[in-house]
C-alpha cells in the first residue's frame, strides 16, 4: 500500500494471509470430538462420586445459577431444559460489564457480530447477516423488544431501559419468530413491575467526558392491584475520533429516554400491561468516516494508520427519535391454557448527514431526511398442555409504512440526485409448535408456519441544479445527472412472497441434569427492492428471498452439583438465495442474490465454579462459512469474479471469550469482586474477495485477529443496596474495525470502540 509501512498496513485491517490447510481442519475436529468425550466422561465418574446427601441450600449458595428464558413462547423455562442454542445476560450482568446497547452483547458471545453500514445496524450471527439494511430490505437476524419484532436496523442501537434480560437465539427461529429471523434472535425484555415500593438509581462518569444517569422507580399505584413502573436514561460522551481536516471530531453521543409501564389486573386470571418508550439521539456519527485507503491527499493519507483521527469535510451527524405503544394481555381462562394478545406500534423518524467520501474532499455528501417510518403489530398466542403434550399456536399481523428520501449532493457539478423511496409492507401469518413427550426421558417437536406478505414499493429520482441542503434554496428545474452517475428514473411496484418454515426436533434426557437434542430448521428472509439500483429495470427486479436449513445437534449438562456447566452445540446450515449487497462506482450499493453457501460450526460453552467465591467461563466457536457457488460476485477493487469457495462476510472461522469473577466476602462490610473478560477472533473479511482474490495482502476491506481486554472492580454493600464500581473496556487499547464500504473516493471503515474506563455507583432501595 503505497505511503504506508508494513507495520500500519497489519493495523489497518490485516494484511497477512492465515494459513490452514484441511488435514488441520480435520485433525481439530477430531480432536474437540474427542475431548468432549473424555470430558463427559470423567464428569459422570466425578458426578457419581458426589455426595448425594448434600443440603439443598448448599447446593444453591456453592453451584451456578440458574437462567430463565422465555424463548419457546410457552411460558419461562429453564435456560439448560430448552432445546435452542441460548445465551443470556440479566440486568446485574449488563450492569457489572456496562452494556448499553445490543452492541455490547456480541463482545461476550461467540458466533455475533454486530457493526453498522452508514449507521444502519448489521448483526451476523454464525456468518448468517445482511449489510443490506437500507428501505426495500430486511435484515437476516432480527431484534425483538418485550416480544414486538423491530423492522428497521436504525433501531437496533437503542439504550438499554429498564432492561430485565437480553437473550440471544442462534440459528434460524422461522417457526415462533418468523420472516427474517434466519441467522437467530435476541430478545430484549424489561423488567415487569414490582408489587413492592423498589427503585434504583444508578450513575456514571469517565474519559472522554463520559456522564451516565439511570433511574427506576415501581410498585403498587393504587390499592385495587395496579402496578406500575417508570424508567428513564441519559448517556453522554464527547468524540471518540479527532477530526484533523476541520477540528472538533466525531463519534460522540447525546442519548436520553424513557419508559413507562402500567399493570392492570383482572381477576386472578387476567392481566393487562401497557408500556410506553421514547429516545432521543444526536449523535456526530452515521457513515464509515475512516478512511482506510490513500486517496492521494497528504491531508488524509497522514492519519491512514492512526484510528483515532479521521479527515472529514464534513463532519457526520445523526438525529433519531424513536417511541412506541404496547399493549399486552395475558390471561389462562382454563389450567393449562394460557391467551396472549399484544398490540404494538412504533414510530421511528429524524435524520442524517453523512460526508458520504469519508475525506477532506468534497466529492460526495449524503442527507437522508425526513426518515419517517411507522409500524404496527399484533400477535394472538394460545399455549398450553394436554397430558404428555405441550402446545403453542398464533397468528401475527404486521404492518409496516417507511419513507427514507435521500439526497446525494456531487459538488463538483453542482447538482444533487434527490431519491424519494416509499415502502409499504404487510405481512402475515399463523404457527404451531407442539412437543410430545413419549417418556419422561424422550420428547419429539414439530412446528410449522406460513407466512404471506406484500411489500409495494415506490421511488422518485431526480437531478436537481443544486447541491445545497438548505430547505430554503430552491432546486432549479431538473437536470441530467453528472457523467458515470444513474439517471433519473420513477417505478411503482409491488410483489407477494410466501414461504412454509418448518421445524423437526427430538429431545433426549439420560439423566436429570443433561438434555441431548437435534433439530432440523428452515428459515426465510424476505425479498424486496433495491435502494441503490442503477435504472428503473434493475430497482424493478430487485431481489428474490433467501433460505437456510439448519441441522443441528447439541447437549446440555449441569455437573458436580451444578458446579459445572457444560454446553455443546454442532451445526449444518445450506443457505440458499443469499441476499448480498455490493458497491458499484461511483455511488450505488446493488443487492444481488447469491447462489448459495454452505456453513458449519460447533460451539461450547462451559463455566465452572469450584469454590462459591470464583466463576469461570470459557465459550468457544469455530466456524466454516464458505459460498458453494457464487460465480458473479463483484467488488470495485476487482470487477466480476467468481466468489465460489470464498468465506462469507463478517464470519470469521474462529471466536471465544474467556473470563471469571472472585468475591471475597468482607463480613458485615459487604463484599468485594474483581472480573475479567477477554474475547478473541480470527480474521474476518468484509467482502467476497478474501482468501486468494486479487493481491489480498493488500486490500483492506478485512480485519486481522485480534482481542478485547475488559475488567471490573467493584465493592457491594451488605444489604447489596450500594454498588461501587470501576470498568475497562478494551483495556489495551486495539485498534480495530467493524465493517467497511467503498463507494467514495476510496474504501473506508468503522472503528471499534476505543479504551473506556468509567466509575460508577448505584443505589436500591
């Protein structure tokens, strides 16, 4: 890379090629499988030898501890008696690791990862994600808010409010969660309110001027059993990257929300819950504003390999509010069975402005104002259980309506491409799920669901004789774009997709404290239209919808008096269809449709608590995610080419994170911890052209390995009402990327969060 040296080069995304070969590939396989065994082996032996006799309540205070989720539908269950490859995070552990967003999630969750496009959330989970997020388009793993499917990626990063537990569902959930859910889920789900007085207060400070305020407040409201609870956040931050072209910087944060819930009950059979959320954001952040590729400006070129310092023009901004309404009732009219209704609408709108080149030059400028997209739910869920059979069935409705006008200003010839998109989506559909247990030790499940949608689709595209933003200056009459540039072009249009997504299961349990279960799942992403087509036959055409079948073996194990936890899962995923967004010069992203994929993994997770004072933890992934064929990819680097055998966009073959906490308990002076949290990954390409396409040692639209170091001290008192606490983040401070575009003068990316430490303390009453 001209200008640069080799030392920058590794640190601006990894430039040296990973050497494996398949005998090694095969060889570790082996190897884990073999280990496993060994492992379960001789915790059988040890969970023989333990003394059966023990008092429960040791067993509580000395084993780990148990996790509840609600990913089935049916009710809560047992994290380790539920059949799905799970993680889960409660509200003390978002707490104690200060995570904000889903964003803070994927750090302690092997096979996840999260980044942006343009400020538009991606989220991969197993290699099985979308950089298509613009209106049109859906994503591939979903996001899901006290059970109400959030449609737009804009959304995604939203602050945590009164969050009860986060739950992230690998591998595709078609049945229970529908159209888009083909990589997986993570369910969001606050806190219900108290039926006792209770609230929390929590604040926080560190580098980069960071201040954070936290409240909650629940309980009874009046003496007839309505409950209610109040929530509210605030988080600020100055600028996480310099900008060396025109001062200030960008990558700060200015968030502030709420939320609102009332509990009204009905009898003893009966409740209704209304919630209510709101947050403002306005933040100096939006596009990719690092540069990672000279463009020739000494300007620019002199910070290439410093990552935090950008050369913008024109600083990014983006302003978003986001509210919503939920309706939820709950009601079991007879013994096992149990009526859900929820209702919900949300509505999202605000705007951006991205230096859309990511340089001191001003070559290209992006506003995409007024975003204003509205969507309404409903969801009608009966659950139950007849002897040896458990049940759940539903219909869903969903409605969606998203105005996303964007304006490309080129001033160098004085014009603007002004593109007025509209969608309109319905969807709809009716699921079933039953399990059938034959024994107490063996169960089969079957679920099926339809759905159908219609999605029409609008654009009105111009050239105008200004590249001003300013709503005052009036556009002179419409003109022919610049040279290399699309012309303008208006389609209406509109298409139905439907699809059957099944799922087949047997469960297994030899013995109480270990489950065994295989599946086999089908998944389905829908279709749509093409934001950044080039002409009105390919904004038409769009694209077709994507599938994936996942086979999938795991077990579940709890030993030595729940002292040790151990976690297995493998799987088989054949992707088809693969909706794959690419950018063409001089300013278009195209999605195309991807012939198919072939993605395999296994994954483990184990914990270990040896003493009550000490958990350990060590999850580990690997993964092989490779298109089968896919034989007319294209990157700007490169052109067309054939991408088959090519590893798949943000899915690198391995993951883990390791970590532990100790407390050491200080008599009636409350208690002490520390925690430590480290997670690894190998390289991980942005693009299909990886591994052999072009001179790779030199194009950096990929990220070498690396890791993030995080630890936490903390003192809680002995009625655990205070908590003290100092966090790091990213302790060494690793430069790192999370994605990447090319459509500008030269490829720029999106640094990782840098070197965070902050103190903070909370009190409860």
């Amino acid at each position: 890379m001209p200008g640069m040296t080799r030392r920058a080069a590794r640190r601006l995304g990894g430039y040296r090629k990973m050497k494996s070969n398949r005998s090694f590939i095969i060889a570790g396989r082996a190897l884990l499988a073999a280990g496993t065994l060994s492992a379960l082996s001789a915790l059988t032996a040890l969970s023989a030898q333990a003394d059966p006799a023990a008092p429960a309540g040791n067993e509580q205070s000395a084993g780990l501890e148990e996790i509840v989720v609600t990913a089935t539908k049916t009710g809560a269950t047992n994290l380790q008696d539920t059949p799905i490859a799970i993680e889960a995070f409660n509200s003390e552990q978002l707490t104690a690791r200060a995570i904000q967003n889903i964003n803070g999630v994927a750090s302690y969750v092997p096979g996840v990862q999260i980044s942006d496009l343009t400020g538009y959330s991606q989220i991969f989970i197993r290699g099985v994600g979308s950089n298509t997020v613009f209106i049109g388009a859906d994503p591939s793993s979903t996001v899901q808010l006290d059970g109400v499917y959030l449609a737009r990626p804009l959304t995604y990063m939203m602050d945590f409010i009164d969050v009860d537990q986060v739950e992230v569902l690998k591998g595709p959930q078609g049945t229970l969660y529908g159209r888009n859910s083909v990589g997986g889920t993570l369910n969001v789900t606050s806190r219900a309110p108290s039926s006792t007085p209770t609230g929390e207060l929590l604040l926080s400070s560190g580098n980069y001027d960071e201040f954070g305020a936290q409240g909650y407040l629940s309980g009874p409201i009046t003496d007839n059993g309505i409950l209610g609870s109040f929530s509210f956040m605030r988080e600020t931050h100055s600028p996480y990257l310099d900008n060396v072209s025109t001062g200030g910087g960008v990558e700060d944060e200015d968030h502030f929300g709420f939320r609102s819930q009332l509990l009204f009950p009905f009898g003893a059979a009966t409740t209704l819950t209304l919630r209510a959320d709101y947050e403002y954001s306005n933040d100096s952040l939006g596009g990719d504003p690092k540069l990672i590729q000279p463009d020739g400006v000494p300007l620019d070129d002199s910070v290439l390999a410093n990552f935090h310092k950008v050369s913008l023009n024109d600083p990014d901004l983006t302003t978003l509010r986001t509210y919503g309404f939920a309706a939820d009732l709950k009601s079991q009219p007879f013994e096992n069975f149990n009526i859900r209704s929820l209702t919900a609408y949300r509505h999202l709108s605000g705007t951006m402005y991205l230096d859309a080149d990511a340089s001191s030059l001003d070559v290209l400028r992006t506003l995409i104002s007024p975003i204003d997209e509205q969507q309404l739910s409903e969801e009608l869920d009966f659950n139950g259980k007849v002897d040896a059979l458990t049940y759940v069935f539903g219909l869903y409705y969903f409605h969606e309506d998203d105005a996303e006008p964007l304006t490309l200003a080129v001033p160098a010839y004085g014009v603007s491409n002004v593109v007025r998109g509209h969608l309109r989506d319905e969807s709809e559909a009716a699921f079933g799920q039953i399990e059938y247990h034959f024994t107490p030790q063996i169960s089969a499940v079957a679920g099926l669901r339809y759905t159908y949608e219609t999605k029409h689709y609008s654009v009105l595209s111009e050239w105008t004789a200004s590249d001003s933003f300013d709503p005052t200056v009036a556009a002179a009459a419409p003109v022919i774009g610049p040279p290399y540039f699309p012309a303008a072009f208006d389609i209406s249009t509109s298409r139905n997709y439907d699809a059957l997504t099944p799922k087949f299961g047997i469960n297994y349990r030899p013995q109480q404290d270990v489950l065994v279960y295989a599946s086999a799942t089908r998944g389905f992403k829908s279709g749509g239209f093409d934001y950044g087509a080039p002409d009105a036959v390919d904004a038409v055409r769009g694209f077709q919808p994507e599938y994936l079948w996942s086979y999938e073996l795991g077990a579940k194990s709890d030993w030595l008096d729940r002292r040790v936890r151990l976690n297995l899962d493998a799987f088989l995923y054949h992707y088809s269809n693969l909706q794959v967004e690419v950018f063409v010069p001089p300013a278009n992203a195209v999605t195309e449709n991807a012939a198919a994929a072939r993605i395999e993994g296994v994954e483990s997770d184990l914990a270990v608590k040896p003493i009550p004072e000490l958990t350990l933890y060590a999850n580990l992934a690997w993964l092989h995610a490779r298109y089968t064929s896919y034989p007319g990819a294209y990157v700007t680097a490169f052109g067309t080419f054939d991408a088959t055998g090519k590893a798949l966009n943000h899915a690198p073959d391995f993951t883990s994170v390791f970590g532990g906490t100790y407390t050491v308990q200080l008599a009636n002076r409350g208690s002490v911890f520390f925690g430590v949290d480290y997670h690894w990954q190998s390289r991980m390409y942005f693009t299909p052209a990886n591994q052999g396409v072009g001179d790779v040692t030199d194009y950096p639209e990929q990220q070498a390995s690396y890791g993030l170091l995080s630890a936490r001290l903390g003192w809680n008192s002995p009625d655990e009402r205070w908590l003290v606490e100092i966090l790091g983040s990213n302790l060494t401070n690793r430069d790192y990327i999370t994605g990447t575009v090319s459509y500008g003068v030269g490829i720029a990316g999106r640094p990782g969060d840098p070197q965070v430490i902050r103190g903070q303390v909370s009190y409860r009453f």
